[in-house]
C-alpha cells in the first residue's frame, strides 16, 4: 500500500562534528565523553518515545519531528532548538543556554538549580 509509510533504519552516527540520531523507537540511547566533545552538536530528528541521555558537555542540540522524546543533558555550552515535535521533556543538568522552541506542542522544561535563573 503506496499509503503506508516506510520504516527508516535508525540512524546513530557521527558526522562532521554533529551526532546525527534518527528514527529510534522506544529506547534509551547514552553518550559518554569517551565519544562527545563539548564543541559537537547533536540532531535529533523524527525519534518516536526515545530517551537521551549526554554525560558531558556538547554545544548544541536540536530536536526536530520528534514525539514523545525525554532529553537528559549534562552540559549544553550554547541552545537547545525544539522544531515541529510534540511532547517532548528536557532535563536540565549543570548547565543548559537557551532553550528555544519553534511550532511545537507539550515541549517542558525540567531546570535544575544549577540551570535556573
């Protein structure tokens, strides 16, 4: 049925300093600093129930096309960009910059008292 739409791969990979995460389902993926560095970023696009988890600094995240994703960074130098998801949970670390959020629904913000204000 042309209708029905394809089931892409999941995508874990590591590309000209961007972590590039695609397509998970229902599990939890975890970066360590043996494999990020603060200056990488991360794009996170069209997981579904995923959660991520970063133990070290990175510079910056973006989520897009997402539902019902939890995010748990460590250290975020610059912003977190939210486009086009939908129920999505960030947890806020030792440090998170700007949280930024564009045609999104149910996005939540979880700061620490490191992260607040």
């Amino acid at each position: 049925n042309p209708a029905e739409k394809k089931v892409k791969a999941p995508v874990r990979e590591f590309r000209n300093k961007i972590w590039h995460i695609e397509n998970f389902g229902a599990e939890e993926l975890v970066f360590t600093d043996a494999e990020v560095e603060k200056n990488h970023r991360f794009s996170i696009v069209n997981c579904m129930g995923t959660t991520i988890r970063i133990t070290t600094k990175v510079n910056v995240i973006t989520i897009e096309g997402s539902k019902k994703v939890s995010l748990y960074p460590a250290r975020v130098m610059n912003s977190i960009d939210i486009m086009n998801s939908q129920v999505v949970n960030v947890f806020g670390g030792q440090q998170m910059g700007m949280v930024n959020v564009e045609s999104s629904k149910e996005v939540k913000v979880h700061p620490t008292a490191a992260t607040s204000p």
